[in-house]
C-alpha cells in the first residue's frame, strides 16, 4: 500500500492511511475489471502512476476464458514475480518426471492473433514471443527446447496460426509436454484440427518424409 500510495489509484482509495489487513478490507472495494477499465484505459494511452507506482511496460491481453478479452498491465516487479513462481514449478516438474528432458515441448502463453500494437496505444499489447516472458537465460533456453518457435502468435491470422501449431506439433519427434496456460484455448486448438488436418499433412509430406506423412494420414481417416 505504501509503495502505490501515490497512484491514482492509491490516492483515490487513500492507501497512505492503510494500517491492516481489515483497514484495507473496509477501504478498498472489490472491483471487476469493469471497474478498473477506465484506470486502464490511461495506462493504454502512455500515463504513468495510475495503478501501480511501477512503470507499466507492457500490457497483456488475456485469453477470455470468462468473457471478452482483458488488457492486464505487467510491470518489471510482476515479471520478477512471474520468475520466482515459474522457476521452481519449471524445476520440480523436471525433477519429478526425468523423461521431460528426452524430447521437447510446446509452451504457450499468448493468444493467438494478439497484437503487438495498436494505433491507439502508447504501451506495447503484449510480448513479440512468448520467450520474452522469461529471464535471460530462460529466453537463451526456449527455442532449444520448444517444439514451435518459428512463428509469432501475436503475428500471425488466428487460422494460419492454428495450421503452425499443428505442423509444429505434428512434426516434433518424441513431444514431451505440452503447456496452454488456458484451457479454453486448449480446446480452441483441438476443435480447429479437422480444418487444418489438410494443409498440415500437404506440409509434412513436403518434408520428404513420406512415412511420417503417411502414418498420419492413416491416423486422420
């Protein structure tokens, strides 16, 4: 509370007083996103100390698992935040099931068709790649590990983007993992299979693999 006490928002709410757990309950109301919309909307045209007294460096658009998408303003301080619960969940996995490391995986966070950018904003909508979530090293790691890393979510048609990641996955010897930080967007990936399942095997077959090619053609009928 003190750290934002200067915030707008902080200002608004008088988070300066704040002195307890039950001070900030009887204070601070519970807000939708509805509510913070307006917050938000400054942050998108580039002002400083609205929400959070760090600087927002870019903004995320959430996937829309519980209605229409949602612009989430990420700072320096959440990314180290984001480092310190993945790394250790990264960590345990890979401990806990030695097999991981014998084959890749496919990870995603951002939805498909994002933008980078927009006409009308002043901080960046989301990253250029999911790597870009991760620290140095993690960014260095990612696409040797990662089963699809030569295309962009955030830049590319949402159909193309499905027909990447089928070929991606369908291409990747021995998968070993596979991450959707959103269900919904998982069953998103499923459903558009049978629209894709066409392009997918024409560009596996122009791999000069026609065994691969066929055993998933036989797969698909």
């Amino acid at each position: 509370c003190r750290r934002n006490a200067g915030t707008q928002f902080g200002q608004r709410y008088c988070l300066r007083d704040i002195r307890s757990v039950e001070e900030f309950q009887k204070t601070v109301p519970t807000n939708r996103y509805e509510d913070l919309q307006p917050y938000i909307e400054r942050i998108r045209k580039g002002e400083a100390g609205i929400l959070t007294a760090d600087p927002v460096t870019h903004l995320h658009l959430s996937s829309g698992s519980g209605g229409a998408s949602k612009l989430l303003p990420f700072t320096a301080g959440l990314r180290r935040a984001f480092h310190a619960g993945i790394q250790p969940w990264l960590y345990d996995l890979y401990s806990r099931h030695a097999g991981l490391k014998n084959g890749p995986f496919y990870w995603i966070v951002t939805p498909a068709g994002a933008p980078c950018a927009s006409n009308h904003a002043s901080i960046p909508i989301g990253f250029a790649e999911d790597a870009d979530y991760l620290d140095p090293v993690g960014r260095k790691t990612f696409p040797k590990i990662s089963a699809a890393t030569s295309f962009l979510p955030a830049k590319i048609d949402p159909s193309e983007f499905y027909k990447e990641t089928w070929t991606a996955l369908l291409r990747a010897p021995g998968l070993a993992m596979i991450s959707f930080w959103s269900p919904r967007f998982f069953l998103a990936i499923l459903k558009n299979l049978p629209q894709c399942v066409e392009d997918v095997l024409r560009r596996i077959h122009a791999d000069g693999d026609p065994k691969r090619a066929a055993d998933l053609e036989n797969i698909f009928k």
